[in-house]
C-alpha cells in the first residue's frame, strides 16, 4: 500500500499477546501520537481485552453505551455466532484504536449478508441492540482521527448501515452527513430522575389528572388480592423463570395486536436473554446489567419488565403482562413501580429506547434525537441504501403500523398460510420426484 495510513504496522496489541495479519488493521501517526487500529474477529480476542473494554466504558464520555459495553456484546455473540449455518451467520468485526498502547476506542461491528446476497457492515447485536454508538474516550480521540478510521473501516462492503445512533454523539460527528439518512423522526424517550429530589416530589410534578389516572389504576387490582413488586438480577435462577414467563407473554400480546417480532421467538433470544447477568456495582452502589422486576398478583406474574443497567442509566427493554388482566392494565402499573424502584435505587435515566409512541410522553420528560443513515461502498449497496432503506422500507413499515390490529391479524394469517401452502408443496414436490426417481441396482461381483 501507497500511504503510511494505508500501511499495517500492528505492534501494540499486547493483551492478545501475538501478531495478526489482518487486511482490517493498519497504523498511523498524528502528532507525537501513534495510532494502530485492529479488528477483533472472534470471542477469543474480544475475551483478551475485556479488562480493558470494561475500563474504557467507565471513562468514556458518551451515553447510550450499553449495547456496546462488553458483557452485552460478549453474551450475543456466544448465542448468535457460534452456532446453525456458518455461512448464516454474522461475522464479528470489533474495530479497537489505541493510542500510544492505550486503548482509546472500540466500535462494535459485524458483517451480515442480506437475502440477495449484499453483505452489509452494520453494529454489532442488531436487532437486539437498540442503540448504535461508539466506546471511546472524548479526550483522547480527534474527531479527525475519528474520521480515518471509519473511512478505512467501511471498505470492501456493499454498504455500512448505522442505526439509531444518538445524534449528540461523537459518531454524528465523524460520519459527518456520509451516505443518506432514514426520513422518519426518531427520538429516544426518557425520564430524567435527576430533576426530582425524590420519588414524592416527582408525582407532585405531575398532572392532576395523571395521578388520579394512576390511584385509580392500582386501587382497582389491589381490589383482586395482594399486589406485590419484585427485583431480580440476570443470573438468578428467579430471573431465568420469569425471562421464559415474560417472552411467552409477549408472544400471546404480539399474537392478539396483530404483530410480528420473529425475533423474540426464536430459542437463540430466549438463550441470550436468560444468560445475560446482573448485580449491584460494588465501586458505585448503583444496578449494572440486567435486571428484571415484577408485579405479581397473590403471587402470581401478571407483568414483567426486563431492563438493562449502566452508569446510572436504565434501559426499559421488555416488558410483557398477562392478556387476561389487560383490563387492570398491569402494564401500566408495573411501569410506575419500576420508574419509583429506579428512583429510590439512586439511577439517574429511565430510557423507554427509540421509535416514539404516544404511551411514552406521559411517563418521561425529556427525548434525545436518533439517527439512521445508510452509506453504500459498492453500486448494489448504493441501490441497497437509496431505493430500499431509504424510502421503501420506511414507507413499507408506516403503512403497515397504522393498519388497524384486525387488518394486522388478516394479513399475518394470510402470510402464514401462503408459507405453509408453500412448504407443502415443497414436500409434495420431493416425494413426486422421488417416486419418480429409477432406482439404481448395485450386483457386487463374486
């Protein structure tokens, strides 16, 4: 290669304690500063920079992290890389940037063929992960530096997508407008507990209205039998039961509202979920990880909310209730309850994640911009990104959430019967050609 920038000069990874060809690295100096860039491919090696990883998301001075902090990123890609068809699966691509050895960046990617066979450069976890976004320590990473990166990291894709990173982020700036952005507002919804003394002051803040909307709501199941609140942090045996309850009830809910998250029924979610673990920080006495709280009725489940935990930040991820006291709206209960436990506890945000919804604006008071975008590499990747995910994808997805439930169900019932008819006559059609077949004789010779 021509340049110094375009040159592979990988010397100060010592935590993998070997020398790595890998087309994806390359080293470089600014100023006094010497650069090297890697690209971690495995489990093995993210596993060998794990101290550090974890170091680099206490200093950095970006929010919205979790779904890059490493025991998300590891847990995922022990269910989702490790195992079905290899050609199938994601392939990890972990660019780390270190800074005279020290490491100053981790930007969790991986590379994802779609069903025409582009292969797409997207953030690593999706579509579990919710937020896209970048590790990295403000202080010590230059915008420019930044910008090196990610134009030698883009290479040799069809197209990078980039979704839902939060626009006040460094990653804004070093994308800097590349490629086209998604049309439709998106925004994260939140309740910032910082501008509550406590959780009494916080419910004086709200409308009369609202609080006698909320009284209302819990003196009505109350009236049912003895209501109850219960944490569990990731790694209890009590925390793995109620991950199984909560995804089984959110499968009845997607099936009554005329929904589809093929996704969450999949064994390999159910796997990811209850393997994730949780605890309270013992440096900052605050939850970290995943947590899972509660509202049982006479001790029965009838809500459960699955969350994530960092730095003060709470990110409501699941939640589900049982269908048959929707009527008592146990879902809006165990919100409140959460949001007090949160309160209580010391965290300082209670994220509702992206795409907004009506629900949403009466539980928070504050919203940060996300953006969206799609940048092609290759002529199919530019076609990829200006025709399919910037227009008809988006307009594809509008139309179809603001069909009525009814209209929903019509249609996901349509769908499946055309694939079952399909997968008949896939089956019909072997056993035609296999009757069909002449069958071959084999004489040994004596």
């Amino acid at each position: 290669m021509s340049t110094d920038a375009e040159k592979f000069a990988i010397t100060s990874i010592s935590d993998i304690g070997h020398l790595r060809q890998d087309t994806h690295a390359m080293s470089f100096k600014v100023g006094d500063n010497q650069y090297t860039l890697d690209c971690l491919t495995n489990m093995q090696e993210m596993v060998l920079i794990a101290a550090e990883w974890k170091q680099l998301e206490q200093n950095c001075g970006e929010t919205y992290i979790f779904f890059q902090s490493f025991d998300w990123c590891h847990q995922w890609c022990n269910s989702f890389t490790q195992a079905g068809d290899e050609k199938a699966r994601p392939r990890i691509k972990i660019y780390i940037l270190r800074r005279n050895g020290e490491l100053v960046l981790v930007w969790p990617m991986m590379i994802v063929k779609t069903v025409a066979g582009l292969d797409i450069l997207t953030f690593l976890t999706e579509p579990h992960g919710q937020y896209g976004n970048i590790i990295c320590d403000r202080k010590k990473l230059p915008v420019a530096v930044g910008k090196r990166v990610w134009k030698h990291i883009r290479k040799n894709n069809d197209a990078v997508n980039l979704n839902q990173y939060p626009q006040s982020s460094l990653l804004k700036e070093i994308i800097d407008g590349d490629g086209v952005v998604e049309k439709f507002e998106n925004f994260a919804s939140v309740l910032d507990l910082t501008e509550f003394e406590n959780w009494d002051d916080y419910r004086a803040s709200l409308g009369r209205n609202i609080r006698k909307r909320r009284n209302k709501r819990r003196n009505r199941l109350s009236r049912l039998g003895n209501v109850n609140f219960e944490v569990h942090f990731g790694g209890t045996q009590r925390y793995r039961e109620l991950v199984d309850l909560a995804l089984q009830m959110k499968q009845v809910w997607l099936q009554k509202t005329g929904r589809r998250a093929t996704v969450l029924g999949q064994e390999s979610t159910r796997d990811f979920l209850v393997g994730l673990t949780g605890q309270i920080s013992p440096t900052s006495s605050l939850p970290q990880g995943a947590v899972l709280t509660a509202l049982t009725l006479e001790g029965k489940p009838i809500g459960v909310e699955i969350g994530m935990c960092l730095d003060g930040h709470y990110y409501f991820y699941l939640g589900a209730f049982d269908w048959d006291y929707r009527d008592f709206t146990p879902g809006k209960i165990q919100i409140e309850k959460t949001q007090e436990w949160a309160k209580n506890i010391g965290l300082k945000k209670f994220d509702f994640l992206g795409n907004p919804a009506e629900y949403k604006l009466t539980w928070t008071n504050s919203s940060t911009a996300l953006e969206s975008r799609s940048v092609p590499v290759s002529m199919r990747g530019f076609f990829y990104c200006f025709l399919w995910r910037a227009y008809l994808r988006p307009f594809i997805r509008l139309g179809f959430n603001n069909l009525g439930p009814k209209s929903r169900v019509k249609i996901f019932s349509i769908l499946s019967t055309w694939k079952r008819l399909k997968s008949n006559w896939g089956r019909y059609s072997a056993d035609v050609k296999t009757a069909v077949s002449p069958t071959k004789t084999y004489i040994s010779d004596k």
